[in-house]
C-alpha cells in the first residue's frame, strides 16, 4: 500500500465534524444490486442542501449479475433511470466505475468513475469537505486512493458495510465483494463515516402500503413504488405483511440531518484477514454510526422526493 499523509488529530475530527450546511457530495452506487441504493440516489439528487456533483456505477455480482463488470453496466443503467425521473443531473454527470475488484492491496483499478474522483478532489475548493457517498463495493473509492493518495485531506468517505465494530464478524455484502478495497478505508488515514448495516441500517425499513401512503404519482414515486412491487415478487414471502430494507438511505440521511442517525467518534478497528475486527487504540479517528431515527429519516425522505 502506498504512503498516505497523515492527518493530525484535529484536523481529523474537524474532517469528521458532522456537516451543517450545504455539502458538496459524489455519490458511489451499485445502484443495481437491489433497490435501496435507487431510493438513496433519489433522495440524494431531490434534498435540498446537498450538491451532488457526480455519480458513480460500482461493480457488484450476485444473482443480478454475471460478475462484477456486468454489475457495474447495469448499475450504470440504472442510475440513469433514476436521474430521469428525479429530472435534475448531477453537476458533473455519471461515470462508469470498475470492471474488476482491487487485485491486491495495493492494486487500483483504472476507470472514469476513480479517475474523476482523483480530479474532483483536487480541484475541489472551499473549507469544507468533499463528501462521498459509497453504498456498494468500495472499488472506485479505494482506486482512487491508492492512484493519489493526497486527495485523503480533501475528502470524508460516508460507507455504508460492514457491521459494528464489537460484532463477531465483520463480514457483509459491501465488505466481502471487494475486501482489499474496504480495507483501504480503514487503512489509508481517509476521514470516515461508517454506518455498519448489522443492528443499524438495517432497521430502516419500509412496506409498500407506506409508500403508496406518502409518495406522490410523479414519474420517480411511481419508478419507485414499480422496483419495490417487482423486488417483492422477485423474493415471494410467506404472507401479507411484507417490507424492504432501505440501508443505503441511512449514508444520505446523515449528510442531511446527523441527528437521524446518531454516531460516535472512536479509533478506527482493523480488518483482518478472518473479515472480524481487531481493536486498537492506537489506530486513527473515525465515526461510526450507532443507530437511526426511521420514521424521522422517512418523513425526510417523503418530503425530499415529494418535493
């Protein structure tokens, strides 16, 4: 891996000051995957306060996919869906991310989506942070880092993986696809965010009679209310009472309120090569999501996208 700078104390935990204002952000998708990170985008690209400059399609592979290439192409496809229908582009356009997972530790995968990001971090201007959402793989994220290491004092890295750092495992969908990459988040000094998915993101759920209730006839409430109909018959369950969980969301909700979802500053744990966490107070800062406030996040939400 290569040398990153090292940030001071302080000028790490003012990194990792929750916003309070209008941020700049890029948003890093699998979009997909399933279909929570199209409710991320929409919320994302609808609130207020949050200048999303670009988008990014992150690789994926599971049963929607034939591998992480194809992942990436269908996630590229699918943001474009969602940018339709919300009618309002990113600043700066959608970029193709990774083929490929990171080969090694030290590896970075070439693509617009990490290329851009190096660029949009050295140029970024202003005292605040460049904010970047990444609800997937971080492929394109760690690629950067790894390609320009520098860009780590321009940026704060909101991710959503893994699970909290006392759990047993540290194993997750966004962790294990690419684990060379979500090692570099822990392991490169950049400031971070993370909402753990386990006992956090994963209580922001939602069921159709909700949406139906409080989203509006527009082209993206319909686009939306249509994915989650077509996911539930896709994943046919036992009986009527059915919901989907909404993790991406949580990332988006932080930058728009911190106190949706409440975190805590701590030293930063080490993923090791069991995928479990190894604490160590002598590693870094960061700040890790604790819980979440779901009905305030989802009035949010509705009022955002209705908007």
């Amino acid at each position: 891996m290569p040398t990153f700078p090292a940030l001071s104390t302080s000028d790490r935990l003012d990194a990792l000051t929750p916003p309070a204002g209008d941020v700049s952000v890029v948003v890093d998708t699998d979009a997909y995957n399933e279909i929570d990170d199209q409710f991320a985008l929409a919320y994302a690209l609808s609130a207020t306060g949050l200048d999303v400059e670009a988008v990014y399609a992150a690789p994926f592979h599971n049963a929607r996919s034939s591998g992480p290439g194809d992942g990436m192409a269908k996630s590229y496809e699918e943001i474009q869906c969602v940018v339709d229908r919300v009618g309002r582009e990113p600043a700066n356009g959608v970029f193709e991310g990774s083929t490929e997972y990171l080969g090694g530790p030290s590896e970075p995968v070439d693509s617009p989506a990490a290329r851009d990001l190096v660029e949009r971090a050295r140029s970024h201007e202003g005292d605040d942070p460049l904010y970047v959402v990444a609800i997937g793989a971080p492929t394109n994220v760690a690629s950067a880092l790894l390609r320009a290491p520098e860009i780590l004092e321009d940026l704060v890295v909101v991710w959503l993986g893994g699970t909290p750092h006392d759990w047993h495992t540290a194993e997750e969908f966004n962790l294990r696809q690419d684990v060379h990459a979500s090692r570099v988040l822990f392991d490169s000094g950049v400031p971070l965010v993370h909402v753990p998915c386990r006992n956090v993101a994963e209580h922001l759920r939602v069921s159709l009679p909700e949406l139906r209730e409080y989203l509006d006839d527009g082209a993206l409430s319909s686009y939306l209310v249509e994915i989650t109909e077509a996911y539930f018959e896709e994943r046919a369950g036992p009986g009527p009472v059915r919901s989907t969980v909404q993790w991406d969301v949580v990332p988006v909700a932080w930058l728009r309120d911190p106190d949706l979802v409440p975190t805590d500053v701590v030293h930063s744990p080490e993923l090791s090569s069991e995928l479990t966490w190894n604490r160590d107070p002598g590693r870094q800062f960061v700040r890790v999501a604790r819980e979440i406030d779901r009905d305030g996040i989802w009035t949010d939400f509705f009022e955002s996208v209705r908007r």
